[in-house]
C-alpha cells in the first residue's frame, strides 16, 4: 500500500515538474537595456511583447535592467531569449554569449543608424574641450559607445587621456536621458547621449533647444540590435525574426509600430558591429578584457 | 362617445406621459447622479489605489540597493501601476481645478519617474547617489501630499454630490407621486364620468328592452347622446319597430287565417249548396275591399257558366242573369293559366267578362277548381287596393274548399237520398214481410172460419123457414147479418192472403179514376165533400186495372171517411220522374203522428166497427206489386195526402 502511495505522489511530483519545466518553455523574456528613462523604455517595448505573444502563441515578458552593462552578466543569470542590446553590449554578449542578431530597429525617418552627441548648456561658456575642464561630465554607460566610448575617443584625439584628471568629476547615469536632464537640471555640464535620444526629448521639449547644444557627433551606428539566443529553436527564432521584419505590412503591427515610434525593423547582420571593432582598435582595448 | 373617451384617455395618457417623462428624466438624472457617485467612488479607489502605489514606490525607493530592495522589475511595475493609476485619474472628466491639481500630479509623477530612473541607473559618486535619491524622495512625498489632498477634497466633494444626490432623489420621489395622485384623481373622475354616460344610455336601453320583451312591440327610446348610444338606439328604435310591424302582420295573418279559418268551416258546416254558395261569397267580400263579388257555377248539361250569388256594393249589375260559354271562359282561363288573375279595363278578358253585364276599371278572376276541372269562378269587381300574395293564396284556399264543400254536399245529398231509399226499402221488406206473416194467418184462421160461417148461415135461413116467432126472427135476421160481415171479413181475408197474378192491361189512369169518382160520387156528395181534380196528361201504363180501380177506391173511401164533417177532397195526377203519381188529399181530422208508420199494417184501424184494417194493407201490397210505391202525410187537424207513384209500363 504505501508502495502504491509513494508511487502516485512520485508520479504527481514529476507531473508538476514537467508542467512547470513546460509552462517555463512556453514564457520567452526579452531583456532591455536602460536606454532611457526605464520606466518609458520598458512601456515603449511592451506593445512588442503583446504582439509577439499573440503572433507566436507563447507569452513575452520583458524585463530591464539598471545598467547596460549588467545585461551581459544577467542575459545567463535570468535565463532570458533575447534582448535589444546596445551596439557595445550587442558586440560584448555575441562575443561571450551563445546569441545572435536579429533585427535592428527602423526610426519613422526611416534610419535605423544614430550618432552619438556631447552636449552642454548653452550657458556654460563651453564651446570647446578646453573649457570642458574642471566640469562635471555625465556618460552614461562604461558597456556603451555613443555614451562613453565615443566621448572617450574624442577627448583623447583632442589629447585629453585622463578623464579623472581633467574633469571634476565625471559619473554614469545609466540611461541617456538622464544624462541629458544631468545637463539641464545642472547636475553635470556636460553630457554624452545617444543622438535619437536627445532629439526625442528635445521634441517633447522644444524648449531645450535654446538650452543646450551639441559639441561633438559620432559616426552613425545602428540604434540596438535585437539579440537571440542561440539554443532556441531554430524556427521559433525565424519566426520570431520574420514577424518582426513584417510587422510594418500587418496593421496590427503598424498600430504597435506606432505606439514605439518606429517604422519598422531591419534584420541585422554581425556588419552592423564593426564599428565597435573599429573603436577597440582606436583606443586598444582587448574587447575580452575590457571592464564595463 | 369615441371621441370623448379618446379625449379622458388621452389625458390620463398625457398625465401617465408626463409622470412617465419626469420619471424617466428624474431616473437618468438619478443615475447619472449615481453615475457620478459610483465614478466619484471609483476615483477615491483610483485614489486609494495612487497613494498606495505611490507609497509602494516610495518604499522601493528607500529599499533600492539594500537586501530587502526588490527586483527592478517590480519597481518598474509598481511605477508603471503608478502612471497607469495617475493616468486613470486623468482619464476622468474633472472640473478645471481638479484637472489643474491633476496636471501637476502627472508632472510630478514624471519628473518622480525621471528622479527615480535617474537614480536607479546612475552610477557615481555615494554622494550624488545620495542626491538623486533625496530628489526622487522629495518629489515622491510631494506627490503623496497632492494625492493625499486631493483625497481630501475629493472625499468632500464626494460627501456633498451623496448628500446632492439624495436630496434630489427625494424631490422627485415627491413630484412622482403627485404626478401619480393627479392622475389618479383624474382617472377616478374620468372612469365616473365615462361610467355615467355609459350607463345612463344602457339603462334606458335596458328598460326598453324590458318593454318590448313583455310586448311593448314599438316602444322607442329617446337617446340623443353619446352619438354611439344615440345610433344604438336608433337601431333599437328601428327593430322595436320592425317588430311590431311584424307583429301587425302576423296577426293580420292569423286574423286572415282566422276569417279563413270561419268561411271554410261555415262552408264546411252547412250542408245545403245554396248556404255554401253564400257563406263563399261573404267569405270572399269579408277578404277582399272590393265593389262586388260575383260567383258563376258550371253546368254541364249546357256548358255554361251561370252567375249564382253576388254581393255588390251598389247596383252594379246591369241583369241578374248571366251566363257565360263554356268555351269562352275556358279560353280566358287557359289564358291566364293561374289560380287567379288580375285583370284591367283594356284587356280584352275583361271586355268579355263586363260585356253589357257590368262596368268595371279592374277585375279580379278567382278560378274555382275540383279534380282538375274547372267547376266555377269568381268575379270580383273594382278591387281597391293591390291583392297580394297571400290574398291570393288565401282566397284560392277558400275557392277550393269551396269547391270541396260543393262536392261534399252532392256527396251528402246524394247519400241522404241513398239512406232514404234504403229506409224505405228496409221498411218495405219489414212490411212484406209482416204482411206476408199475416196474410198466411188470415188464410188459415178464414178457411178455418168459412166452414162454420156456412153452417151458420145455413142453419139460420132453415129457422127462418120454420114458423117462429117475430123476436127470434130479427134475433135470426141479427145472426145472419152479423155471420154475412163474418164471411164478407173472411172472404177479404182470403182476397188479402192470396197473390192473384196480376192482369195487366194498358190502362188510362185519369179514365180509371174518372170511373171510381163517379161510382163514389153519392158517397161524396152526402157527406158535403168538395171534390177538386187536377188531372195531368199521362201516358198509359201496364196495369191491373181491377186492383188498381180497389186502391183508388180504398184511398177515397178512407179520405171521405176522414171528412164527416165534410171537407175538400183534392184528388191529382201527373208526372214525376218516370211515375205517374196519384195523390188522394182531405182535410180531415188527420192521422196522429204515433200510428202513421202502422197504418199500412194489416188490421190497423183507426174506424173502429166501421173497417177491417186492411183496405190500406191491400192497396200497399197491389201498388208495391205494380213495382210502384206509396206515401202519407198527415197533419193533424189538418189534413192527410196519399201520394201513389206508379212506373210507367210498355209492353216490351
């Protein structure tokens, strides 16, 4: 008899460990890097999640994280499928992690690239590098290029290696627009952000415009590559890319592409990349080593 | 009536409407009312539901970075559930004020967001750290106080829309149910007012029909409004109407049927034609308003149409006598080929029924039918009025009960004659028989008696030869005298039992009672007796001229006999039929009523010593074996009539 019972609850428990192991196959998390103000990047990206759930019939969790560089280390840790990484981030998780690229989203004037911008007020007297000493500089991500990689490029052609000695402080805010509100609010005078990222908050604030300018621009890199996981089935991962890249033909899709102030999205391809080759040679940083 | 309930109705409809509007606006205002408190109840949990998210995320904020800190993920939530919760808010309809605190709000909640992202993604010094983190608090206890107040006031305002609210619900509770008490009133007064003009009419209604059930037939009632009620009695007034000209007509009916009724059971009645044929034409007269009714009756023997009784108004006709040909009147009948027919001035039928007989504008022929012949017809003269149908029907139910009756009373003469024949005969058989039984007795008790008669008058003429004395001869002359008549009784008792064959001879029977008057003329004289003869011709006939000389005799002797006191004796002949009749009247003392069936019997006598009793018995007995017959009449104190009838005989 007991046999019998201790049969059954075995039986009952592997049950539920497959169900649990199944439902947990069935739920797909994408992560997102803080971009911007986290709060409005996680709202940007949800529309996606909603469309993609009913298109694939399996549920997309998104989930954020504080820095871009912590998605590396946690894109294992969380067990995620995918995220939008950055182009440095894109590079690094490629380079360590078992994911490939998928899709590079398209802004409405139809580029899929942007730059990077320095920025400070306009008030500042800073017009060039020389005054920029002294200053309280605010980047955003050692794991990004338009908001640290290229700011560091730029002062270092312009003979500037130490940051820490040349500045007054220099700090990470995380996410570009609070480097540029760091800028406007007066908490730094100087900024490093991501270009589609200014000019989107300075759409919402036109005002802004007459308060800060830009001092220096990167070249155009693609705005986030959406990375996949290697291990995920082979036709979920085109499906997952061929919806995304159709999105713009389907109305449901247009209305979601809308709501992301997108106009769609363009596969993406390891060239997409190179430009964070190209900076590591500049500045000579083994990418394997490099500390974000 | 249509029009004034449509009216009350209407009303009460416009009242019910009007109740139903204020009703209808009072729920929506109440519900939009309740609307506004549910949302306002709604908004204070979308409140609740912000501060408490707002405090949820003030905690995080306070707790990012520690051990109990929660995932980022859940601080995205919860801020998220904040937006969402700040933005349900706004999604409300507030008054400028409530959105201008609500704007701020959103403005805080973003800059809150933005403090908040600011610090959780900023990687610097612990001081800034420390910075960003008082700036996000700081914004986060603003906005806790904003919501807080706004609960506040809120919860206030909430307060007063209840009190608002409730306060409005009683007002229109209240105008309800007056709306609903006016109407009811209304209704009541209009259901009276409906009910009285309904029933008033109905009642009238109701009484005439009363009226005409217990035979008020014509009764009408006098309706003027409602125009409903008013047609209703119209249409009452009408059929109470029509009843009784129905009923004027029924009884008109029944009273024809009635008078005919009488004429066909007086015609019935009365079994003399004459009587029929009057009761008919008065029958008519009483049916039909016209100036003259005429009957004409056929007779075959000359095929003519004979007028028999008319009734006219004044002196129409012209002669009494008229006859129409059969032929003429059968023409015009087949004709018209009808029971009856209406006939006018220019018509040539009526020309030849008016002729020079009568003047007439219109006549009605009314044809009399038995058996499928034509048996009559009537004229009726100048009929006023129109003759309907049913007149007719009636008229020609009387002419053929008429015709019937007629028939009947043929039947009944006819019958009455047969019954008095076979009276007579039974009678006569009675007689024969009686006569025959006597007549046997009278030859045996006369041969009997001859014998001793003979000796008797024998013996008494050989006394009368012996020398006797004068006495004992008138004693003998008595018993002679008295054995004579004895011997002269017997010998008419032999004559009366014996059946002598008739001898007959063709005999004159005025010359044979030529020959008896003057044999019994002296008798006749003595007794004052005035003789009156009335001789028709006759014809000879075969008879016994003897026996018929003894009836003759018997009969006169018998009427002198019944006239002592002298009298008139009337003695005629003639021809009846195929008879000769004889009749031999006195005016003697008569025969009593009792005995005048006896006095053909043998030995009934009313003479007493004087006669025998069958003088009449033999002369019955000689008539009844000629094949004739004999009858009396007699009344007393005034007389007797003997009427022989005698068939007249040839020889073949």
């Amino acid at each position: 008899m007991k046999r019998v019972i201790k049969g059954i609850l075995v039986s009952v428990f592997s049950l539920m460990v497959i169900f649990n192991a199944y439902a947990q196959d069935h739920t797909l998390l994408i992560g997102l890097i803080p971009e911007q103000n986290i709060f409005r990047q996680f709202q940007r990206f949800l529309p996606l999640t909603e469309y993609l759930s009913k298109k694939i019939d399996r549920e997309v969790k998104l989930t954020i994280l504080s820095r871009y560089g912590d998605i590396i280390d946690r894109f294992s840790s969380r067990n995620m499928d995918g995220a939008f990484f950055g182009v440095l981030t894109g590079y690094l998780a490629i380079k360590k992690m078992d994911v490939e690229p998928s899709v590079v989203p398209i802004e409405l004037d139809g580029s899929s690239e942007t730059s990077g911008y320095i920025i400070v007020r306009r008030d500042s007297g800073i017009e060039s590098v020389k005054d920029m000493q002294g200053k309280v500089i605010a980047f955003v991500d050692r794991a990004t290029v338009r908001g640290y990689l290229f700011p560091i490029i730029y002062f270092k052609r312009h003979g500037i290696n130490d940051i820490k000695t040349f500045f007054k402080e220099f700090y990470f805010t995380g996410s570009n627009d609070a480097s540029v509100y760091a800028v406007v609010d007066g908490r730094a005078d100087i900024g490093c952000v991501k270009a589609n990222i200014y000019e989107a908050i300075l759409a919402r604030d036109p005002t802004l415009r007459k308060e800060l300018k830009i001092i220096a621009t990167s070249p155009l890199m693609p705005l986030s590559v959406l990375c996949l996981k290697k291990s995920l089935p082979e036709k979920l991962k085109t499906k997952i890319t061929e919806i995304l890249l159709n999105m713009k033909n389907d109305k449901e899709g247009k209305e979601v592409l809308k709501r992301m102030e997108l106009k769609g999205f363009r596969r993406a391809s390891m060239n997409d990349f190179k430009v964070v080759d190209d900076i590591f040679r500049e500045l000579n940083i083994d990418p394997e080593t490099y500390r974000y | 009536m249509r029009n004034r309930i449509i009216k009350y109705l209407s009303i009460i409809f416009i009242f019910f409407s009007m109740g139903g509007i204020i009703a209808f606006i009072s729920t929506q205002r109440v519900t939009s009312d309740l609307k506004v408190l549910i949302n306002l109840h709604r908004v204070e949990t979308f409140r609740q539901d912000l501060i408490i998210n707002i405090k949820t995320v003030q905690n995080n904020l306070f707790t990012i970075g520690t051990t109990f800190g929660p995932e980022l993920d859940i601080i995205v939530e919860n801020v998220l559930s904040l937006d969402k919760a700040v933005n349900r808010c706004l999604e409300c309809h507030h008054s400028s004020e409530v959105t201008g605190k609500l704007d701020r709000l959103r403005t805080l909640v973003e800059k809150y967001k933005d403090a908040l992202s600011a610090f959780i993604t900023t990687t610097a010094n612990p001081e800034r750290i420390h910075r960003l983190k008082e700036v996000a608090a700081e914004i986060g206890n603003l906005l806790l106080q904003d919501a807080e107040e706004m609960t506040y006031f809120a919860h206030q305002k909430l307060q007063y829309k209840t009190e608002k609210a409730i306060e409005k619900v009683n007002k229109i509770r209240e105008l309800l149910i007056l709306v609903l008490f006016i109407t009811m009133i209304f209704g009541f007064f209009t259901a009276m007012a409906l009910t009285r003009d309904i029933v008033r009419p109905i009642e009238k209604l109701r009484i005439a029909a009363e009226k005409v059930a217990s035979g008020e037939l014509g009764y009408s009632v006098d309706i003027s409004d409602p125009p409903e009620f008013a047609h209703l009695g119209e249409s009452f007034n009408k059929m109470s109407r029509s009843l009784k000209e129905q009923q004027e007509k029924t009884l008109e009916y029944v009273s024809k049927l009635r008078e005919l009724h009488r004429i066909t059971l007086s015609m019935h009645l009365v079994t003399e034609k004459k009587n029929i044929i009057n009761e008919f034409v008065k029958g008519v007269v009483d049916v039909i308003d016209a100036d003259g009714v005429l009957l004409f009756l056929y007779n075959p023997d000359h095929d003519l149409f004979s007028l028999e009784q008319f009734i006219t108004k004044k002196s129409y006709l012209k002669r009494k006598e008229i006859k129409y040909s059969g032929e003429i009147i059968r023409k015009i009948y087949q004709g018209c080929g009808k029971k009856a027919t209406m006939l006018y001035k220019n018509e040539e039928a009526l020309r030849a029924f008016s002729e020079d007989n009568f003047e007439a504008e219109n006549l009605y022929v009314l044809w009399i039918k038995h058996k499928n012949k034509l048996s009559g017809f009537l004229l009726i003269i100048n009929v006023k009025g129109t003759i309907t149908g049913e007149d007719t029907r009636i008229l020609s139910i009387i002419a053929n009960n008429f015709a019937v009756a007629i028939e009947n009373t043929l039947l009944y003469e006819d019958i009455k004659l047969q019954m008095k024949n076979l009276k007579e005969t039974q009678d006569q058989l009675i007689q024969a028989a009686k006569l025959a039984a006597i007549g046997e007795l009278a030859a045996t008790v006369a041969h009997e008696l001859n014998n001793p008669l003979t000796t008797i008058l024998g013996y008494t003429e050989l006394i009368k030869e012996e020398e006797i004395s004068e006495t004992i001869k008138k004693d003998l002359d008595i018993i002679e005298a008295e054995s004579l008549r004895a011997r002269d009784i017997v010998r008419q008792l032999l004559e009366f039992s014996r059946k002598r064959p008739l001898q007959l001879t063709e005999l004159d029977i005025n010359e044979t009672l030529q020959e008896v008057i003057k044999f019994l003329s002296p008798n006749i004289k003595k007794s004052s007796i005035k003789l009156l003869t009335e001789f028709s011709p006759l014809p000879n006939t075969l008879a016994d001229k003897d026996q018929i000389k003894q009836v003759f005799l018997n009969l006169i002797n018998n009427a002198v006999q019944a006239m002592p006191e002298g009298g008139v004796l009337t003695i005629k002949t003639g021809l009846q039929d195929s008879n000769i009749f004889i009749e031999v009247s006195d005016t003697g003392i008569g025969i009593p009523e009792d005995i005048l069936p006896r006095i053909f019997e043998p030995f009934f006598t009313t003479k007493k010593e004087k006669g025998t009793g069958l003088g009449l018995s033999i002369s019955y007995r000689i008539i009844e074996s000629h094949g004739g017959k004999i009858y009396v009449k007699s009344q007393k104190g005034k007389g007797t009539t003997f009427k022989v009838l005698l068939p007249i005989k040839k020889h073949v």
